[in-house]
C-alpha cells in the first residue's frame, strides 16, 4: 500500500466485501491488509479466496493474483 493509510484500507476492503463478496480484488485488498496486521491465517485464507475468485473469471495473468500466489507460496 503505497499512502499507508491501512486503517482506510480495511474499511474500503468491507466496504468492497459488503458490495461484492464474489469479487477476487476484493478478497486480494483483505489479504494484503490482514498480512500486514500480521494476520497470517485471515491473509491466507482471504489469499485463496482471492485467487480463487480471479481463476473463475479467466483473468489469471494479472498482476495482483502473482502477488497471491507470491503470498501463498511464502506461507
């Protein structure tokens, strides 16, 4: 997170949840978060979710999902 300001972050991340629980960006931004809060399982388990959500929209080659596969392998 490039402004550091993660507190917005989680609440635009449940925010984006609320919306959207199918969405993989949304799973991805909670991973991001809960592994910087040290959160270990949440990141893992909001990692799969993510990469599970992206793999089912057939958009497998972008960035963010190599970033959770980085984090799920690191694990």
């Amino acid at each position: 997170m490039e402004v550091g300001d993660w507190d917005l972050a989680e609440f635009v991340a449940a925010q984006m949840l609320d919306h959207d629980a199918a969405y993989g960006g949304s799973h991805f931004t909670s991973a991001r978060i809960l592994r910087h809060r040290g959160n270990a399982a949440g990141a893992l388990r909001e990692g799969r979710s993510s990469r599970d959500a992206t793999g089912t929209t057939r958009i497998g080659d972008l960035p963010e999902l190599k970033q959770v596969e980085v984090m799920l392998s690191s694990r």
